[in-house]
C-alpha cells in the first residue's frame, strides 16, 4: 500500500445507529476504496470495524491491536437517542430486526460509558510518540535540549512515497 498509512475505523452505537450505513458509504466513496473491500490490516489494508463495541474494552482492545499493526486507528461513534433506535429497528426488514428488548438493555447497560474516549496506552494520543512509531519519520533529540526534538521523513518516505499527516509534517524541529 505505497504512499499511505492503514486505519482502522472503530464503529461505536447500538443496533439501528446507523454503523452499517456508515461503513457501506465508507466503502462505496472513492477516497476510501483502496482497496474495494475491507480486509486486515495483515493485509496493509484499512479495516472498518462495524460492532457495536458497546463495552469500551472491546474498543480499546481494537485499538491496540491497530496499533501492534502500525495503524491508525478513530472511532466513529454514533450516538442515537432510545427513541430514534427504536424507531429505525421498527423500519428495518424483519430479517435485520432486532428484539426492541435487547436495544432497551444495551441502551441502559452500555449507552454512558460507551461513547468515552479510548485508553489504549498507544502512541495514538501523543504527537512525538506518533512520530516515534512512525517507521518513515526519525526522531533526534536536540542537543543541549530536554523537550525539543527534529523530526525528519527518512529517505525510504522519500524513495518509497510514504506519505501521510507524519511524515509529510516530519521536516524539522
């Protein structure tokens, strides 16, 4: 996947938050087709993870594992309040319909503390630690200084097209 880095898109929502439509628009939107499918990121392609991820640890855990792999990794959270959910699960086919009970349970179990922002304990949260995972960015402190560091694309970046938001802002202190 020359020129650009693997994400990992984490879909967060209960049953009927709309996930499913987001990630087949993902899909279908030119920007976001190479390749035409969402595989693994074994496979240097990006992935969409589209779960509820009601229980944050199921998230995090998505997160470290994007990270383990050099990519990326968001969420995408879709919070729909009880009443909408219902109302879509009710428009939706009978084959994709979900029992209203379950929605209600998660909705009560699940809806506080899903939509919290991740704790991975991954470099996605800090700049220079971003930097520092980067494979395609070096990271020299600076003589004579504490907290100051130049951040440089490598010459593979260079060679091998490998830009992104890192590397192409690694010119520098």
């Amino acid at each position: 996947m020359r020129g650009r880095n693997r994400s990992t898109s984490i879909l967060r929502g209960l049953p009927g938050s709309g996930k499913s439509t987001w990630a087949q628009n993902w899909v279908s939107d030119p920007a976001n087709t190479w390749p035409h499918c969402v595989i693994s990121l074994d496979a240097g392609w990006d992935v969409v993870a589209d779960a509820q991820h009601a229980n944050p640890e199921y998230a995090n855990e998505l997160a470290r594992l994007a990270t383990r792999h050099g990519a990326i990794w968001r969420t995408e959270d879709f919070d729909v309040p009880l009443d909408e959910l219902l109302r879509r699960n009710e428009a939706r086919p009978r084959a994709d319909h979900v029992p209203e009970e379950y929605i209600r349970s998660s909705w009560k179990r699940f809806h506080h503390v899903m939509f919290r922002p991740l704790n991975p304990e991954d470099p996605n949260g800090n700049l220079l630690k971003r930097m520092i995972a980067d494979p395609y960015v070096r990271v020299t402190p600076v003589r004579g200084e504490s907290d100051v560091f130049a951040c440089n694309f490598t010459r593979e970046a260079f060679l091998e097209g490998r830009w992104n938001t890192r590397t192409i802002n690694a010119r520098g202190l």
